[in-house]
C-alpha cells in the first residue's frame, strides 16, 4: 500500500485486493526462492523497495520465518519506523525496515530477491531509477516487479496516487531492456478488474470529475465475510489466468508482474 494511503490497520479492514496480492507475490516468492536456492545454495534475503506502510512487507515476513527481509522506502518518517517497530513488526525477528539502503548495512550484499511492488509508476524517470538501484544491488539477484496496467484506464484513482503512467507488457519488455534487465517471466493478472476500471474511467469521462474527492484501498470497510470472498475470487482470477497462460492463452488483466534480472 502506498504511504499516500497509509493506514495502520492490519485486520479485516484490509482492502481484498492487497490481502490478495501479498498472497499471490508470497507464491511467486516461493518459486523464485526455491530456483535459487538450488542453483545458488544461499539463503533467500528479501528486499522491498518502496514498501509504504510495510504491510506487504511485514505480511511475507510472518509467513516466511526461513527469509530474511528488508524493508525499504526513501518516504519513512524515523517516528513512524519506531512506531512500527514498536508495535506491529515488534514480534517479527526476520524483518529490518530503513529509510536508507546503507543503514542495512552488509544485509544488502546478501540480497537475492528484490521487490518493487507497484512502485515504478511513482517515478518520473523509470530508466534511470531501474539502472541506479541494478547498480547497487548483487548482480545475481532476482527482481519481481508489479505495475499497474494499460494507459488507457488511467483514471482519478492514479491522480491520487500520483502515478506518471501505467505499462503494458511490451512497455515493460522495453523499460527492462533499458534498463539492462533480461526478463524471465511477465504476465497480467487481475483480469475480472478490467471491466469495473473501464466503467470506472467511462464515468470519470461522462462525469468530467477530478481526483479530489477519490478514496484509496485504505478505506475498505466491508467486513470480514466479504473482504474473505472478493479476496478469494480475486485469487481464483490469478490462478485461472496462471493457467491460461500455461497453454499459450495470455488474457489482459489490471496488473502485470514481471521477474527479471541484471542482464550479463
């Protein structure tokens, strides 16, 4: 979740779309983890750049106590890491979170999976952004990326979060090229969110509205039973399309992820 939406609590409240997600970069995580341990034989040491509130990040680290993880975002308040440290991540012994990469210290050279969860969009220049932080990371590291799709569905919603864009998979092929990235696997998902977005956008048009009434994910207040149920058919799209897209069949979706690495 982005800090421009950063809301402290971590219960039911929590918007089905970002309960699924961890669920689905936890997935992925494991993939990539196990590859590497077999190819590497190292520990997997996860670092999330841009992590917002540190939900996503916080929310892995319980349910992989073997990884170690850090939390990284240029946005942090000290008052508000030692608020989390304090409270919500006071328990969780695998998770380091900073404002600054050099506070990690030699973790960083540990780093085998780094993560930018919706991140990219945020930033003005994206090839420059992508090329610094390839040179400040092992060059045998992993990269899992998430972005939000299609330009044409920018709508007030990403005004709010100031995006600068949204990408599409042959956008993301290119930046990651680049950017002096090789792209190992990259696929849509969130495929049933297309058409709420599209009428979504077709009213903005009709209505000519601005952002500034917009809400984020963090004022979700629908309950447990229903947060549970859109969570779990969220996750179903996410399979289904996963399983298309085995058999050749690449359906377009609300979100790409893309796993990569520095090219040799």
């Amino acid at each position: 979740m982005d800090l421009q939406e950063l809301y402290i609590s971590q219960n039911e409240n929590t918007h089905p779309w970002e309960l699924a997600r961890v669920n689905i970069v936890n997935k992925l995580i494991s993939q990539i983890s196990k590859k590497h341990k077999d190819t590497a034989n190292k520990k997997t040491t996860v670092l999330d750049v841009g992590c917002g509130n540190a939900f996503v990040v916080s929310e892995l680290s319980k349910l992989n106590t073997d990884i170690d993880f850090l939390g990284y975002d240029i946005n942090f308040k000290q008052e508000y890491i030692d608020y989390l440290n304090n409270n919500s991540l006071k328990h969780i012994t695998n998770l380091k979170i900073s404002k600054e990469l050099n506070n990690f210290g030699s973790s960083i050279q540990k780093v085998t999976l780094t993560l930018l969860l919706d991140v990219i969009e945020h930033i003005k220049n994206d090839i420059d952004f992508l090329t610094d932080l390839r040179n400040k990371i092992p060059e045998d590291s992993i990269f899992l990326i998430t972005v939000p799709a299609f330009q044409g569905l920018f709508t007030n919603h990403d005004k709010f979060l100031r995006h600068y864009r949204r990408y599409n998979k042959k956008q993301i092929y290119s930046l990651m090229k680049k950017s002096g990235y090789k792209v190992i696997d990259c696929n849509y998902f969130f495929a049933s969110l297309l058409v709420p977005r599209l009428l979504k956008k077709t009213l903005e048009k009709i209505k000519n509205s601005n952002y500034e009434n917009t809400q984020g994910v963090s004022n979700w207040n629908k309950g447990r039973a229903l947060t549970g149920i859109v969570k779990n058919l969220l996750l179903l799209d996410y399979k289904i399309t996963n399983l298309l897209g085995k058999i050749g069949i690449n359906l377009p979706g609300l979100s790409i992820y893309c796993v990569c690495q520095p090219a040799a």
